[in-house]
C-alpha cells in the first residue's frame, strides 16, 4: 500500500479536548500526531466535544480538503483512496428525528441521513461518541439481516462505533443484555480499529485490544477469529489472567451448547490457563 492510499482517521473527541486548559491541551496533542500527521494524512471529523465556541480550535488546527472541490471544508468532504471512497461528515449539524435511548446506541436513522445512504449503496458508516466498539449486522429501517453470509454483499449498511481509543468513562460492566438486536459485536477493552480495504469487493475491519486480555472478549481474537474459523483451528490456548477456562467451541460470540460439542466441533475451543504460579 502507498503512501498515498494510507489515511489515519480520528473521529470526535479529539485530545479531549482541544480547548482544554486554554488550547495548552490541544496544543499539547497537535505536538504529539506531529511524527504521524507530518508522513500520513491525519484526517478528523468534528463531534459534540469540538463544537466549543462554534468549533474555533478544530477549525483552526485542521485543514480537510474535499478530493472533489479541492476546497477547505472541516465538517464535509470525501476523498478516494485505493477502491474505496470515503465520505466525512459532522452529524453535530444534523437534527436528532427519534428519540435517543439512554445509552444512546438507539441510532438507527442516522440523523435523517439512513435512507440516503441506504439509496446509494454505503457499505460502511463509522461513528464514535459512545465509548466502546460496536459492530451491527446489516440494518435499515430498524431491521437487521442476520444469518450466514451476512456480510458478503450486505443488503444495507454496516454500522462501526469506534470511539474506546482513550478515555475512562466507558461502560464499566458487561452490557450485552440490555445491548439492540441489532448489534452482532462489542467490546470494552481499550484499543483501536484497522480498516484494510483490500480491492474493490473486499474489506478487513479489525479490533485491536490495548490493555491485558480479557476471556469475556477472546471471541474476536484481535481480528483473527475469522481466520482461525476458516483454516479448522480446534483449540486456541491464552494464558495471562490468573484462572483456568474452557469455553464451548465459539465463533461471532456465539457458543455451541449441547451433547458431544466437543466432538468434531465446529469451531474453536478457547483454553486460558494461567493458573500456575501467581496467588492473586
């Protein structure tokens, strides 16, 4: 991949923010991407914490140009790289037409805008604010197609939350019950996503965990649990938290529950055995 066919997005909630302590904050951060932004393009998209003063430091620090216009435009452009076009946009601007629900992941409308990118095929859309990562099923007007094979020429859009990068206030239990339907994958592990467009039919989406290991998350195995799946892998072995586990054999957060699973399973058996020394 080129140069030019890298990007490193940041959506929202940038340095957390850029207006803090009088700027010194952001002037802080804007030294610190300095060795990133200054080799790859370093592309933002503004959220409710940029809004500050009529978003006065996230205009001022940022220049985004429109691969169309060749103009300035902070809080609307879209670029083509490699295959793939990518459109960016401030949902600050947007009115809210539903009712939100409490953890605000009740989002289905896209502030107005799902019918626009349900018409013209978005395969994709990236969203923040909430503090975790979340990946949909296909969904469109509240409802998700699931099944096999969802996810090879999905039949509406996919939804990424992707906002877990950094801060402390995310949820601070299991959510999963209380979770839409909606919603095929979560974490809580702090970490950040990687896009891989690979050609023009094929995408590679994966999240990378940044603290310790986790058993309630080693279902996605940091973007391997795909490939695992797919080469018949029948036990996968972790150590570190100080505990003995055997899952079900288990792909997509789902487990295989009954009589003889463990025969032939069809899917891997995750081992944790760090048991063997430390008392805590």
């Amino acid at each position: 991949m080129s140069r030019k066919d890298f990007t490193t997005p940041y959506f929202c909630d940038i340095a957390y923010n850029l207006n803090s302590d009088g700027g010194s904050v952001g002037d802080d951060f804007m030294n610190r991407i300095q060795p990133i932004a200054a080799n790859v393009p370093y592309q933002v998209c503004p959220g409710n914490h940029e809004k500050k003063r009529n978003f006065t430091h996230y205009i001022n620090r940022f220049s985004m140009v429109d691969f169309a216009t060749q103009r300035l435009n902070n809080h609307y452009y879209s670029v083509d790289m490699g295959s793939a076009h990518f459109v960016f946009f401030s949902s600050e601007h947007y009115f809210y037409p539903v009712k939100k629900s409490g953890d605000d992941l009740d989002l289905e409308t896209n502030y107005g805008l799902e019918d626009l990118f349900y018409r013209y095929g978005v395969d994709i859309q990236v969203y923040a604010h909430k503090h975790l990562y979340v990946r949909s099923y296909p969904i469109y007007d509240l409802s998700p197609y699931k099944g096999t094979d969802v996810y090879t020429n999905p039949k509406a859009p996919i939804h990424i939350i992707t906002g877990i990068a950094g801060t402390t206030n995310r949820p601070d239990s299991d959510i999963r019950e209380i979770l839409p339907d909606w919603v095929a994958f979560y974490a809580r592990d702090y970490g950040y996503t990687r896009m891989n467009v690979q050609n023009k039919t094929h995408i590679l989406i994966e999240q990378y965990s940044a603290e310790n290991v986790s058993p309630k998350y080693l279902e996605t195995n940091y973007g391997l649990e795909d490939l695992f799946y797919r080469y018949g892998v029948d036990i996968q072995v972790y150590a570190h938290k100080h505990l003995y586990v055997r899952s079900y054999p288990i792909y997509d957060a789902s487990p295989y529950k009954g009589a003889d699973v463990y025969t032939n399973p069809k899917a891997p058996i995750h081992i944790i055995t760090g048991i063997a020394v430390k008392s805590g």
